[in-house]
C-alpha cells in the first residue's frame, strides 16, 4: 500500500506535555507489545507494518516536527514539509504530487490518506487493505472508512451510506440528538481515512495550477484552496464508496481520552495515594508529585507547565492554554533533546537562558554561529568531539567551552553525551542561528 500519514496540530489539548512543537501523537504515553514506552506515531508505524510489510509510508508535517518524526521513526519513512501550515486539501496535493514526481509511483496506483494519530486495533489496518481493493477494482473514485459509533457523538462528521455500500451524503458534527437518529439509521463516524487513485487527485490538483514537478506545486502552494480535503473533494465527488470499520477507535485529542487506554494511573515520578481514585498523574519533572485524596482527575506535569483538571473539564483546555505566551521549554531533536531549566532577565538589559541536552551517541548539533549572544557549554556526562572555528578537540565531563558571538561551533557525541548550556545576551531567540556545512 501507499500511505500518506498527515501529521499536523498545534499541541494545546494535552498541554503542558504538547506544546507548539511537540503535538500530541509525540506523546510517549502508550506501551507497546513489549510493554514499553510508545508514541501514537510510533504505534501507528508499527501497526502498518505488521498488517502490511510492504507499505511504502509518507508523512506530511510542518518544519516544526520534522526533528520529533525522525526521532521516533528514524529514516523507515519518506517526509514531505508544507511551505506553510495549510489545511488537508493542499496537503493532500503536495504529498500526491512527491509520490509522483519524486517517487516515480505509477499515477494508476491507489493512494490511502489517514490521520497519524488513530488509536484503533488491527482491523482498522485491514480495512486499509479492503479500501485499496475496492479503488484498484474500480468501485468508485474515491472509497473512505466508515468508523461504527459507540455512542451518538457531537464532535465527529457521519458519513450516510446507502445499501449497496456507496454513499449517500454527509452530516458535520450534528446535535446529540440528531446524531442518534442517524444512528439508527446506519450512520458511520467520519475517520478522516481515503482512498483514490494517485492520477485522480493530480487531475483535480491541475485544476487549481499548472505544473509538471514537485518543486513547481511547492511553489505554488500557497495558491492552492485553504480547505479540507472533505470540503473540497468528498463532498464534492458523485461516485463514493465506503468500507465498515466496527472495531476499537479512539481520537485521543483530550486528556479525558488519552487517560482511558493509558495502562498505568501514573507515570514518572509520583506518589499516588490509595485515596485517589481514578486519577492520573504524569510527570516528566525530576521532583516528585505526591497526590492525595483526589478524585476523577488528571496532573501532568512538564518544564513548559504544570496542569490539574477534572476529567471531564479537560476537554474545554484549549482556549487557556492559548493565553500563555511562552517559548516552548522541551523540544525532541533529530539528535536528542533538551529542556529549558531557568531564564533570567537582568536590570542592565542582559538574559541568560540555561538549557539541559541530551545528544545520542553518534548524532550530532549542526555547525552553527549565533549573531546576538554567547553560550558557556558544560559536559557533565559522556565524550565527544567539539569543533570551534574548524578545530576539533576532544570533551568530557567537566569540561567547559566559552562561545562569543560569531564563532562557529557544534558537537558530536561518541557516547550518550550530556550538557548544559548558558546562553548570555540582549535578546535570546531560537532565530539566532546561522548554520554551516561540515563533514565529521
């Protein structure tokens, strides 16, 4: 199969653990069948390939997620960057056209589009199987996933089909009510899963540009329609199959919802009391989080916050969340991670910002240069290899390295490599950066 796994939002429902760069299916809170710690993005990886080996994966995202996406799946799938954060129709049509232009995939192949993110069971991974079937069969132009609800839900689009599998028409986010009726009816949740083939979608992208490359759509991306693929080309299509899918599915885009499939009540380091029921508490702090007495609950903490919230009102967190104005204080890197430990702002103008990195063995920072402030590096664990201004020497713990404006530097780890980093100036912004080539 050829599938295309959208990855995108901004990180504000399960904050203070997302943040603008750290979305919630790079949340490592599920276990895999090992029993370790797995992200939604990972979990949906290893689904893929355990149904079908073979798939060829492409994932759309934003520059903001790129370094998560090859953190977590390394180079096991092909990454394709919106010019700009858009809706699902562009995104759509910029992957369709590197699946063509660069990959060389035949435009008469199916083409399956899927969230990055469902948490579902393996059958929703066949029904991927069937979707393909039905598109190479000629069904219809385009075949989605009919989801079978559980329960009459506000928050999901219905897909109506009519007997003979086809479909009907659609209802966005209905009442409670109505979406009961509809129900009964035979009504599925819209999972936001398509199936077509790749010649049918460059055909409906030509009629918005004119180009004959990957490079050229690119630069015509901001062109193209700011709208849903559903909008844009479901709702507007005739010939619309679907497949049933009546096994476990969850979007766990709240806390309420994440904390249902979570395997422990708690994770990192907490004391939770008998006393507390229901609750769950998850903290990526090194303090400790002691709870007692609460009920019906959700604690998580993380260096960008610290969140405490009934179940239920979890689910209205966004718009507080969009009141904080702050840098984000983790981020996962390509070669590792790091965390904001203090900021400091002093009466002569001057900030100092401390960060804690951790580089994986073998990757490396890029060789970079800031214009605006120094940086004092302490190794505190591990070696490495420092290159200042072209010159490479060997570090350790307990060693230091002053960096004044301008001067070009940048680190690889030989073992796990541990550091601080101070950052001193006037203005101390992640845009400071100039960055340089260099073979280690």
């Amino acid at each position: 199969m050829n599938i295309i796994l959208l990855s995108g939002g901004s990180g504000k429902r399960l904050w203070p653990l997302s943040n603008e760069t750290r979305s919630k299916q790079f949340l490592k809170v599920l276990k895999d069948t090992k029993g370790q710690p797995e992200s939604m993005i990972q979990r949906v990886y290893r689904q893929i390939r355990e149904t079908s080996p073979e798939s060829n994966i492409l994932v759309a995202t934003g520059k903001s997620q790129i370094d998560s996406i090859k953190s977590q799946v390394g180079n096991k799938v092909d990454v394709v960057l919106e010019p700009e954060r858009r809706d699902t129709f562009p995104a759509i049509i910029l992957s369709c056209s590197y699946l063509a232009y660069e990959k060389g995939l035949n435009e008469d192949e199916a083409v399956i589009v899927m969230p990055v993110d469902p948490y579902a069971d393996t059958g929703y991974f066949e029904s991927l199987k069937k979707m393909e079937e039905l598109i190479n069969k000629g069904t219809a132009n385009i075949v989605l996933m009919g989801i079978k609800p559980t329960y009459p839900s506000a928050k999901y689009g219905y897909i109506i089909p009519n007997q003979d599998g086809s479909v009907e028409r659609f209802q966005e986010k209905p009442s409670e009510e109505y979406a009961q009726k509809l129900i009964q009816e035979g009504a599925m949740w819209n999972g936001g899963v398509f199936a077509f083939k790749l010649n049918y979608i460059l055909n409906i992208a030509k009629k918005y540009a004119d180009f004959s490359s990957f490079e050229e759509i690119k630069a015509k991306y901001s062109d193209l329609p700011n709208i849903s693929f559903d909008y844009e080309v479901v709702e507007k299509e005739k010939s619309i199959g679907m497949v049933e899918y009546s096994g476990t599915w969850k979007d766990l885009g709240t806390w309420n919802t994440l904390t249902e499939v979570m395997e422990s009540s708690t994770l990192g380091y907490v004391i939770l009391a008998d006393t507390c029921h229901d609750t769950n508490v998850i903290n990526e702090l090194s303090i400790p989080i002691t709870v007692l007495g609460i009920n019906n609950a959700v604690i998580a903490a993380s260096p960008d916050g610290i969140l405490v919230t009934d179940k239920h009102e979890s689910s209205y967190l966004k718009p507080y969340v969009e009141k904080i104005h702050q840098r984000p204080m983790y981020e996962e890197r390509e070669w590792g991670e790091y965390k904001v430990l203090d900021y400091v702002a002093y009466g002569d103008g001057t900030s100092s910002l401390t960060k804690s990195l951790y580089i994986k063995a073998g990757k490396s920072i890029s060789y970079q240069s800031h214009a605006i402030r120094d940086e004092i590096w302490t190794i505190v664990d591990g070696t490495g290899d420092l290159l200042i201004d072209g010159h490479v020497r060997n570090v350790r713990r307990g060693d230091v390295a002053y960096i004044v404006k301008g001067q070009k530097h940048a680190i690889r780890a030989i073992t796990d490599l541990r550091l601080i980093e101070v950052q001193i100036g006037l203005e101390l912004v992640e845009t400071d950066i100039q960055r340089y080539d260099w073979k280690w």
